[in-house]
C-alpha cells in the first residue's frame, strides 16, 4: 500500500470510541454499576454534589473534537429507580472534514422509576464538517428523561458561517417502545435553509431541550413559558407526556441558559429534587 492509500486508510478509520455505562440503585444510592470503554471516551469518577440519590457523571473525550473518520458511541443503562446526570466539561467541536464523516451515537436506555438527566454543552460545528448525530432514547414505564441538545453552526465568534459541509440528526424518544418523538433533519453548508423563513432564518445556533414524564401538566408549561430569550426565538410546546422546548438565536451562551431555567423549573415535580447544576459547568 502507498504512502497516500496509508494516510486515507488512517484518516478513513479515525477514533473508533465507545463508552458503556450502568447505573443502579443500591438501597438509597445511585450507583455507576459498571463501566466499559474502549479510545478515547470515559468518565471522572462519579460524584455526589446531591447526596447518595443522585450520581453526577462527566463523560471525556480526551482529543478535545471530532474528527472525520470519528465514530464515537455510548450506551447508558439507568437501572430501576436510580437517578443518573449526565453532562461534558466544555463543548463538543467538529472538526473540518474533506471526505470522511464523523459519527456520535447515544443509546440510553431508562429503567423503571428510573431517572436521566443528559445535559451536555454545546457542540459547534466548524465550516466543512461531516457531522451525523443520533440519539436513542428508551423509556421504561414510570422513567423520567430530561436531555438537550445545543447546536452551533460554524465558530460565530470568528465570523465563521456553515458555508460547507454538512450535518445530519436523527432524535428517537420512545415509551416502552411507543414513540413520542422522532425527528430528522439534514443540514447542507450554504443551503437556503439556513437563511429560510421556515429553517434557520439567518440564526447560527439552535437548540431543542426534551422532557418526558407522565406527571407533566400545563402549571409546568405555564412556568416554562415565562422564560424569555431576548432577540432570539424560544418556545415550549407540551405534548402528551412530552415537553419541547426549542431556540433558535446567535448565542449558545444564553441557549444553555434558557434551557437550564427550564429544567430548573421541571425538575422538583419530576424527581422530588431540587435542582443543583454540575460543578464542572462553574469552571
């Protein structure tokens, strides 16, 4: 093989990255049951910011981005009534790409009773990218998920715009295997719909937060809605057994900060725990 085949090959493969996570209730204690990782993804060990109830986990990817020929996977496992939150040390940032694409998958599977926060910073996708997101999430009966997911096309604060590239989503939320949310959307560098109307009307971040219980009411969505985002677009819809909310704007910053005031105002009547941000996210 040649000197350029070798280099393709290598730049074809990337990191190949999985992280496996188990949590579970050990009599009033959230426990990480187990853990399994191969390449560069893995958690700090766990902490307790809560008390035993909750485990608070950080999941690293050591290179700092995401690569074309990256394939990055993670299955969680919450068992029955343990209470997992899940967030990352900074944002996410995937990388220029010519041919290959990058992957990330979440597949998080919540127990009965069972409770998962997955809260991570934002991810930015650079000009050029090849980016494919999915996440896979399965409820079981009385489960509780909360999640987000915060999207920066191309690096703003350079002036830099998502001329090239592309982006692909795919969300599945499902209830003992009844869907409540399915979505999929691509995102081509420099198309109309970037600065359509009816897509992304001119805005380089948007976001959309998910929330699943069977014990949401319209007092919850009334609180959501006072939340304001100033210059920016931000909405709540309640669904049943399914809140969304979703921004669209020009700051992840205040992005972030919607979406946490959302889930400060969701969390006690879905968990019966008052809400208390990762330390990591004061750093």
């Amino acid at each position: 093989m040649d000197g350029v085949a070798v280099l393709a090959e290598r730049l074809r493969s990337g990191w190949q990255a999985r992280l496996e996570l188990d949590f579970e209730r050990r009599q009033q204690t959230t426990v990480l049951a187990r853990r399994s990782h191969t390449g560069p993804l893995c958690i700090q060990r766990p902490l307790y910011p809560e008390g035993d109830r909750v485990c608070h986990a950080i999941v690293l990817h050591p290179p700092g981005g995401i690569a074309g020929g990256d394939e990055l996977e993670l299955e969680i496992n919450v068992g029955e009534r343990a209470h997992a939150l899940l967030t990352t040390p900074g944002a996410t940032k995937w990388y220029r790409s010519d041919a290959f694409p990058a992957r990330q998958t979440l597949a998080l599977n919540v127990g009965t009773g069972a409770v998962a926060e997955w809260l991570p910073q934002e991810s930015i996708v650079f000009d050029g990218a090849h980016a494919q997101m999915a996440n896979r999430i399965e409820l079981a009966h009385g489960a509780a998920f909360v999640g987000w997911d915060v999207l920066c096309l191309g690096r703003s604060a350079r002036g830099e715009t998502f001329g090239r590239g592309r982006l692909r989503l795919h969300t599945e939320l499902r209830r003992e295997g009844r869907p409540l949310w399915l979505e999929r959307a691509v995102i081509a560098g420099g198309s109309r719909v970037l600065n359509a109307a009816a897509g992304l009307a001119g805005h380089g971040v948007t976001g959309t937060l998910l929330a699943a219980s069977d014990v949401l009411n319209t007092a919850m969505l009334n609180a959501c809605r006072k939340i304001e985002a100033k210059g920016a677009g931000f909405g709540v819809t309640l669904l049943p057994g399914l809140m969304v909310a979703r921004y669209l704007g020009d700051s992840a910053e205040q992005a972030r900060e919607c979406f946490t005031q959302v889930w400060h105002a969701l969390r006690e009547p879905l968990t019966q725990t008052a809400p208390m941000a990762p330390r990591i996210w004061n750093t």
